[in-house]
C-alpha cells in the first residue's frame, strides 16, 4: 500500500497513490480518517481495511473518477506532522569515507552500537521548493536516506521484533548547511542551525508488504530486516550518487531498540537511515580532493534541482529558492 499527503482546502489529506492518482482515504471508506497521523493511531484496523481498499484501486475496481492525478496537487511529507524526527547514522561505507576524507581513523565505536540523533519535525515538507537563508547557501548540501515511520507506541523495544512497529518507507533528503553545521560542532555540540531548517521527505510512505520481494539478510552479527532498494541522487538531471539501501550496516530494528531504550516511541515517529556511501557532496568533495589537489568543490546553488529517486519508493525532487532575506549569522559573529 502506498499512501501520500496533499495541501486540500489548506490542510493536509491522506490518499491512497496509486498509478499517478490520489484517493482520498476518508473518501473510500467512513471509518478511514483524512491525515496519516489519525491513521497510525489505530493502525492495525486501518491498516486492515486500507489494504483492501488499496487492492481494489490497482485491480481496477476503483476507477479514476474517483480520484484526483498528483501532478495537479501539491504532496506534502507522507507525514506532514511527525510527532518527532531522528536521524540514524547506519552506513559504515560513508562514516568510513568521511573520516578518511579528514585523514583521520575509523572510529571503532560505530561497529558498537548505532546513534542518531534529533532533527527539528516542524521543518519537513514534501516535494518543491526549498527555502535557504544566505547562510544556509553557504555550502549546501543534500543527503540521500530513506525513512521509517513508527506504527504504533512502544518502549524498550527489542531488535528482534522492531520490525513489527514500522508502517513504512520514504525517501529522506536531510538537508545540510555545512558552513554552520561545521562552525558550531566546533564546541561538540549539534547539529542545530545546520539542519534545521529542512528535511524533505515523499513522495509516499510505502507500506512493508509492498517491499517483501527486496527483502534481505542483515549484515553479519546484525539484527532485523534489510532490503535490496536503489538509492539515487541527481542534481540538475547529472546523477551525482548512486547506493543500495541493503548496505546499512545498522539495521532499522537495531536504531529502533536504540531509540526506545528508556524512551517512549510513538506512532508517527521518523527515524532515518542516515546518509548512504557517496550520498552527499561533503564526502564527495572531500574523495574528489583526496585523489586529486586541485579538486574544485561542487555545492548546492540557488535555482538547483535535487532529485532523489529509490526503488520502489518513489522520486522526490526539490529545488533551491533563496529567501528574500538578507539577514546572516556568520556576519553577526562575535570577534573575540
């Protein structure tokens, strides 16, 4: 099943996406709520009766009378309220590059136990345009993930069963001012100012059903489901990345038995993957200079097209708009 959010009558409705189009859930059944978060909250019965519904949309017996096509509306995040946004760090391959991009050792931590860390979930949005502050262009980065949505509450959750607790997939484009993001994690602390101003999810939240055929072992001495996805980035139609979903080293289970530890997770919670192996221009940049001195660096500019297309999930793509704004903290920085 797959399921998307668009602006109807300035609020956000849920939809079933199918083929191009949109079918209002509420539309298709009395007891299916309007938004994603009222559909999580009783997800198992309207998981049940969606899925029925979903399946007489692609045979046909639901035409497209009832419908609307999606390239008429505006898609929001699949979830446009999340209750709140984490972001993994689960590839070794681009932890790995990025250290020796810094010409410094791999950490041996990461092999212990997976992180992550809070992103802001009032700055999420769907496709379109991306809105940046003059600091924000300074060495703007995209980063190339996918994202679980939590299907229902839990807490100290296990590895071995936290796959139960995830409605589904998206594409995640965690949005990087770098210039900011480098500045302040000088004092160990962060990141703030350099991600919080964006974090573009879509087009879809696709269900676990729909993925069973790209299902794969974890890594060896890890925990729970992976699966064998694409993961590609363009900017302005130049594919720039180019990774697999299955190479998480860290699987989701394992970030979600991380997460719960001590903690309630709810029903409308984001986790990320975090970035895949070449799945931004930092390490990029930093692999490009590597092996070549005179290595021009390349950053996201105003009028860029980002596009982030992944197995199955879909292809979610943005573009850089400068704010009419001309205020900047970098220049409001104290000299001492």
């Amino acid at each position: 099943m797959k399921l998307a959010s668009y602006l109807k009558d300035e609020h956000d409705q849920l939809a079933f996406y199918a083929n191009g189009y949109l079918y209002d859930t509420d539309a298709m059944h009395p007891e299916l709520p309007s938004s994603l978060n009222m559909f999580l909250t009783f997800w198992d019965d309207n998981y049940t009766i969606g899925q029925a519904i979903y399946r007489s949309i692609k045979e046909g017996r639901i035409g497209v009378n009832h419908a609307v096509a999606a390239s008429d509306v505006q898609l929001l995040s699949p979830i446009p309220f999340p209750a709140s946004c984490r972001d993994g760090y689960a590839f070794r391959q681009h932890v790995e590059a990025a250290r020796r991009n810094r010409n410094v050792p791999m950490i041996p931590e990461f092999d212990q136990y997976p992180v992550f860390y809070f992103t802001n979930h009032h700055s999420v949005q769907g496709a379109g345009e991306i809105k940046c502050m003059p600091d924000h262009l300074d060495k703007l980065d995209f980063e190339l993930e996918v994202a679980i949505v939590i299907a229902k509450n839990g807490r100290n959750i296990r590895a071995e069963e936290a796959d139960e607790y995830i409605a589904g997939f998206m594409i995640m484009n965690d949005m990087s001012a770098r210039r900011l993001q480098m500045e302040e994690m000088v004092l160990n602390l962060g990141p703030a100012k350099g991600k919080d101003f964006c974090t573009a999810f879509g087009p879809c939240l696709v269900t676990l059903d729909e993925l069973e055929e790209y299902e794969i072992e974890p890594k060896e001495g890890h925990t729970g489901k992976n699966w064998n996805l694409t993961m590609k980035c363009s900017v302005n139609g130049v594919e720039v990345s180019n990774g697999n979903l299955g190479d998480m080293n860290w699987t989701f289970a394992e970030l979600i038995e991380r997460c719960s530890y001590g903690a309630d997770l709810q029903a409308g919670d984001v986790i990320g993957s975090g970035t895949v192996g070449t799945g931004c221009l930092l390490e990029l940049n930093g692999t490009g200079k590597l092996n070549d001195p005179n290595y021009e660096e390349q950053w996201l500019q105003e009028g860029d097209v980002i596009e982030i297309d992944v197995e199955c999930l879909g292809v979610l793509q943005n573009t850089i708009v400068k704010e009419d704004d001309d205020f900047s903290l970098l220049a409001k920085k104290m000299k001492v």
